[in-house]
C-alpha cells in the first residue's frame, strides 16, 4: 500500500464487516492516516464493542455517531470532522454502509425498497454532498493537476449485484431492492465524477467481493472470500487508481464490471 497514503479518512459503517476491517488495515499501513474517522449507527451499541476497543488503543481512530439515511446525522457528522480536521480537509470518502433485504421479486415491498434505497443510494448521495466542502479543501491543499485517492476521492462500495450486463446469482437470491439500489449506486457515482473532477475529486464505485459478512452471509451460502483479503484487494486497488479510472465501476482486484 506504500501507493495509498492519506492524512485523513472517513467509512461509514465502520463497526463490523469490511468497513471494521478497513479500519483495521489503515491503522496497519506504514504510514497510518492521522485521522480515521469512523462512521456507525450506534457507538456504545454491543456490535460497535470491537470498533471501541480498537479506538481506546489507537488515538488516530474517532468513532462518529452516523445514520447515514438521517440527513440531521449526516450534517453533525460532517460539523465534527470538520472540528478535529481544523484548516486541512479530508482525503478520502468511503461510503461502505449497505442494508440487504433478501426477498424475491413477488414478495418486495415499499418499506423495504424505500428503505434499502435509502441506505444505500440516498446515503452516499447526501455524504458526498456534506463532506464536498472538505473534500474540496484537501484536493486544493495536495500538490500535482491529477487525481487519486492520496488526494481526494469518494468511494462508494458497490456490488456486482447491480450489474445489469452480469445479472450474477439471480437464481440463488433475488435481493431486488438490494440490486436497484446498486445499479442506481453506479450512476450516481458516474455523475459524481463528472460533477466532482473539475474540483480535484476522484470518484469511483467498488465491487468488494462476496465477502464472508452477516451480508455477504444473505444469500444462504457461505461466501469464499474473507475480510481480510476483500480489504487488502481494495486498498491495492485504491492505491492504483488515477484520472482515468474515475467513474469507473471496479472489483477488489481491479477488474473492470460490466454497467
């Protein structure tokens, strides 16, 4: 990872799963962010426990009360990075929250697709719009004309799942919410690149795996890859991507998916 090195970065679901475990690897990189703010719903919560003891042992890691479908969570959220940050801004956006609703196409819901919709499309739309002024602020603090993830760059973790072109494991779960909600994803992480570039803003969507979490666990089937390597692939992958990935729709080891 000696290609990624950032002062400051923020993931939002950061107390299980991948985004736990992103947590994890920055804090094992050689140079470690100076700030890893880590984004949850719910801080003293008992799934929150691993994420406090691991930012009761390391002073780089602020863990930030964080609904990412509550607009009023968002804005305090973004007010206190903006407090620790001081005058630099933040490098680097991942937005890793994600719900799953695992029904078939026949038993969808409002609720549900309102809801899964909410988190994982609306959220990363409403993140990047609070946190746009600091991202901002470290592109025009970084030196050199081009983008990458070292210097500003939102990353909305995606999934093959919203491929239309793949359409993968339709037969093993439908997840239609889920799906859509992914697809939509992927184009708004389009437009954010076209919006975001003239600022400095690298923006991309990523596929992390079908990784060995309580979601990766929906489809009934045990997931082949584990954290740990989704994590290393991803943070390989970030450290690579320049100008002309952004907008781009990746996997963990950088292979381009079909829109």
């Amino acid at each position: 990872m000696a290609g990624l090195s950032v002062h400051s970065v923020l993931v939002t679901g950061a107390n299980r799963g991948i985004g736990l475990g992103l947590v994890q690897h920055f804090l094992r990189m050689p140079k470690p962010p100076q700030w890893i703010f880590a984004g949850c719903r719910d801080p003293k919560g008992q799934r929150a426990q691993e994420l406090q003891n691991l930012a009761s042992k390391h002073s780089n890691i602020i863990i930030i009360p964080l609904e990412v479908s509550d607009p009023a969570s968002i804005k305090a959220a973004a007010a206190k990075v903006g407090e620790h940050l001081g005058g630099s801004g933040l490098n680097l956006l991942i937005n890793n929250a994600g719900l799953l609703k695992a029904r078939t196409l026949d038993t969808e819901t409002l609720e549900d697709m309102s809801e899964v919709y909410t988190t994982n499309t609306i959220g990363p739309l409403l993140m990047a719009q609070a946190f746009l002024p600091l991202l901002k602020k470290a592109a025009q603090g970084s030196p050199g004309s081009g983008l990458s993830c070292s210097k500003a760059a939102i990353v909305n973790i995606s999934s093959t799942g919203g491929s239309i072109g793949a359409l993968l494991t339709w037969n093993r779960i439908q997840a239609t919410s889920y799906r859509c909600s992914k697809a939509a994803l992927n184009m708004l992480s389009k437009c954010q690149s076209l919006a975001y570039k003239e600022h400095g803003i690298l923006c991309v969507a990523l596929h992390p795996g079908w990784v060995q979490t309580d979601l990766g666990a929906a489809a009934g089937l045990p997931p082949p890859t584990t954290v740990d390597d989704s994590v290393q692939g991803i943070l390989k992958v970030l450290s690579s991507l320049s100008e002309k990935e952004t907008g781009a729709f990746l996997d963990w080891e950088g292979k381009v998916i079909p829109w």
